[in-house]
C-alpha cells in the first residue's frame, strides 16, 4: 500500500478536478494495478464542463449476478498530497482486490472495485461525482447490489489522549476519546447490510465501532456512500473519522509521512475478513 500512496502524493500537479491529466495518469496506474492483479478493468466516462472524467472500475467474479461495491476516491481537493484523503482509500481498495483475489473461487456473489474521480469540491453533493454516475448507472440497469463499502480515510491514527472529536456531544459519552480505532458507519436504511459484515464478531487487529446514524445526521458523513444511499442502495463507510480526527484534513500536511501503514493494513484485513463471511 506504501508503494500507491507514494505514487498518488507525488503527482504533479495535484490529482484535482483542474488537472485532467494528472487524473488521467492516476486512473492509468490503478488499472494497470488491477490488471496486474488479475481483474477485469474498464473505465466509466463522463463529460463535466468540456473535460472528460473516469471512474476506474475492476471486476471479480463477473459471472455472479449479486454484487457488493467496494469504493473510494482518487481524485484531491486543492494543491495537496492527500495521503489519508484519500489515497489511503486507493491503497485500500487495491489491496482488498488482492486479497480477494486469492479467495474468488469461495466467493458467491460478484465484487466490483471502483475507484471514483470527483468527490471533492467544487463537485461535492452535485450530480458530477463520480460515485453518482456510478450508483445511477446500478439503479438504471437494476443491479442487484447487496452493497456499497467506501473507504473514506483509513490511514491517520493517534495515540493522542483527547484526540478524538464527534458531531454530537453525547457521543463523547460513548465513543473513545483516543483516535486509534476505526469507524464503520450507514444510515438507518443500511444497518442490516452493516449487521452482515459483522464487523464487531470477526477476527480483527484493530478496535473498531459501529454506528448506525439517523437520517438527520446522515449528512455527517460526507462522502461517495451518499449517492447509494439516494438511490436506495445499503452502503457502509469505512473511516478514520476525518476532520473529527486528523488535523491536516484539507491541509499541505495531509502528507504519507502522516500515515499508520500498520494501521491501514489491519482496516484492510478486517474488511476483507467481513466479506469473505459475507452469506447473500
């Protein structure tokens, strides 16, 4: 995973919406990672202001007609590395195909990877996003989607005492305060697919807690999951928690040298634990 983000954080310019063409080599380099891999790759296109766009999307198990997503973003806001923000997510999802990999013939349903461009602003909540074109094109052809995982930021951890920060208050009361646990959290629509990775029952290095958000709060947790969620979809996003943690979000210090590799690989391990088990 080190090797991605060295890759993603070196880029110049920035992988942002301004830089067709550092999007463009980004999304060349994990095809070419899924493809060595062994999967099946294609991109999703689409025009945004006279500029083409790609989602990357690799396939395992393409015979299966039920099928989970797992997805994240590539693409960065502003002049800025984004190491957790989130090539730790593309990092995420290309080990999870590799892992994966090796355990396809047990598999019962279809994965697909997708690696989404355009979740940053200035196209946050607008219907450019990657992950919109991508869950509007499962709706239309009435994909049988069991569900969306999204890795959101799964790469910054702390030691820290009180260096945990929440939405609401009262969370206070019932989450850690220390930012060395991982996130994994849906709206009230999608609990049962969250009941079904089972998070809190398979075997797993790192601590981890499962929160199921009202639907007025559901906007907290801002990121691609949204447009499953719009288009009825179950979806579950795996997170370090962001802002409420890491305290270079958006910033020139969101750098690799702020990334727990350690970390990263036990979110990985204990997300592909939860799918192997996965009974559709």
């Amino acid at each position: 995973m080190k090797q991605t983000l060295k890759y993603l954080t070196q880029i110049q310019p920035p992988r942002n919406y301004k830089n067709i063409d550092s999007l463009n080599l980004v999304a060349e380099y994990i095809k070419k990672r899924f493809e060595d891999i062994g999967l099946e790759v294609e991109y999703q296109e689409y025009e945004v202001a006279g500029n083409i766009y790609k989602n990357v999307i690799a396939t395992l198990s393409a015979h299966h007609l039920k099928r989970v997503v797992v997805g994240g973003h590539y693409d960065v806001c502003g002049d800025i590395q984004g190491a957790d923000d989130n090539a730790s997510a593309v990092a995420g999802i290309i080990e999870t195909a590799r892992q994966l990999k090796a355990f396809e013939n047990k598999l019962d349903f279809r994965v697909d990877f997708v690696a989404f461009t355009l979740e940053e602003p200035p196209y946050f909540a607008t219907n450019k996003m990657g992950s919109y074109i991508h869950a509007k094109y499962l709706k239309e052809n009435n994909i049988d989607l069991i569900g969306m995982i999204n890795y959101e930021m799964i790469g910054y951890f702390t030691d820290e005492p009180n260096s945990q920060e929440y939405p609401n208050e009262m969370m206070k009361n019932f989450y850690p305060s220390v930012g060395n646990f991982v996130l994994n959290t849906c709206d009230e629509n999608s609990k049962s697919f969250l009941e079904q990775l089972n998070f809190q029952n398979i075997p797993k290095e790192i601590e981890s807690y499962d929160i199921v958000l009202p639907s007025e709060l559901s906007m907290l947790t801002a990121s691609d999951h949204l447009n499953y969620w719009s288009e009825g979809f179950s979806a579950v996003m795996i997170t370090d928690t962001a802002h409420f943690r890491n305290p270079n979000y958006h910033t020139k210090n969101d750098t690799i040298e702020t990334i727990n590799f350690k970390k990263m690989q036990q979110v990985v391990d204990m997300v592909v634990c939860a799918i192997k088990q996965l009974k559709v």
